[in-house]
C-alpha cells in the first residue's frame, strides 16, 4: 500500500497484491510478476510521474475515484555474470519487461509496454552486504503524456542479524519522468524472517523525499521456496 499527493491537493492511493514466481538455474533467474491493484485517485490532471509498474501518477484538485483490477505484468530475466568467493562481490545484469495489462481507461497503467536494462553489484563485508544498481528505462508513449526514458539506481545496504533475520536500508532514485516532474526519492526500510521450512516473510516502510514519490507505503510479502 502506498499514499500520496504528488504535489497536488488530493492522494493517490494504490493497493498492490501481486503474486510472484521465480525460478533460479544455474547463473540465470527467471521472474514473472501477476499483480491485481486498486487504485483510488483524481480523475484527471496533470501527469507528474510514473511509478515502478507503469502507473500514471497525477497531481489534481479534481474528484476522487477507485478502480481495481489486473495491474501490469511484469518479466525479468537475470544473469549472474560475476560470483567471487574470495572478494564476495557478486554482479548481475537484468532485462525486463512491463507489458501493459492494466486498464489505462480506468488509470490502473498506461497500457503501453516499458523496457529495463540494470546492473546490480553486491559486496558483503561479515554480516554487512553493501549493494548498489544503475538502470535504464525505456517508457512506453501513451496518450495524453509526454513521458521520458529515464536513468534509476539505488543504493544501501543489508545486515543478517541471524542465521533468521536480516533487514536492511535503500534509497531509490529515478530521473522525471515528465518535463514538469521531479526526480524520484525515496528510502525503504526492511525486515526478512526465516519462519522455518521453505517459508519467508518479509515486511517493509518506505517514505518518499520528492513529490514524484508517495508520502509514504507499507507491505509485507511471504515466499514459499521449491
């Protein structure tokens, strides 16, 4: 779940639920994304971002409405190009792709497909795992919205608490992706609990430093490993 008002006088609230499956072989991952959303928003306005599934983001003063339904789909494939035991320091590169699956007639996507190239590197010190990814983005153009490819990145760190628990701290960054926008900034903080068996869970808060970012979100995910 995640709020905000993008600058604006009225939030816009987005309830994500996807369901995720990824299978892992040898140096590749393979990762499909199925989301269903719920979006209660303006009805018009100006377009101010996009977040990471493609959704359009807009700051108004017009009436609020909800829709809900099938949210983008998302692919990903990722190759682990580098896996040093000695340095610990390991580097992956990923492709993927946002198909426009959601209904841009009721604000839920754009309903054009998004491309992303990134690199992730991973350096872990002891208990400390340093990490940092550089992005590409190529926007799909849908009507009514100038929108740019833009560059992304993060960087923070993890730390394993215990063999069970390990949390960690991010900050993502995005260039606008509108002439208007503002960058994108925002830290998530996390918490991941082995809970025994091939069951996991984890729970996160993030908060948003720039108007192209939601005030604040909160979720939590359980992953059950084959």
């Amino acid at each position: 779940y995640s709020t905000g008002s993008y600058g604006g006088s009225a939030d816009t609230d987005i309830l994500y639920i996807p369901v995720v499956g990824k299978y892992e072989t040898g140096p590749w991952t393979l990762k499909l994304t199925v989301p269903y959303i719920r979006v209660t928003a303006p009805s018009g306005g100006t377009v101010v971002s996009v977040d990471a599934n493609g959704r359009m983001l807009r700051r108004s003063v017009g009436p609020r409405t909800s829709n809900s339904g099938m949210g983008d789909v998302v692919a990903g494939a990722s190759y682990n190009i580098i896996n040093d035991t000695a340095s610990k320091t390991a580097v992956d590169i990923t492709g993927k792709v946002k198909f426009g699956t959601a209904d841009e007639t009721k604000g839920l996507g754009t309903g054009e497909t998004d491309y992303a190239l990134q690199a992730d590197v991973y350096k872990t010190y002891g208990k400390t795992t340093a990490l940092a990814t550089l992005g590409y983005r190529i926007m799909g153009d849908p009507a009514g919205a100038n929108l740019k490819d833009v560059w992304y990145g993060s960087v923070g760190g993890a730390y394993k608490f215990s063999p069970e628990t390990s949390g960690g701290l991010i900050l993502d960054l995005r260039q606008p992706t509108t002439a208007t926008g503002e960058q994108m900034r925002e830290v998530t903080a996390y918490v991941t609990q082995k809970l025994g068996g091939p069951y996991k869970l984890q729970v996160y808060g993030m908060t948003g430093l720039t108007d192209a970012s939601p005030d604040w979100g909160m979720g939590a995910m359980i992953s059950i490993s084959y």
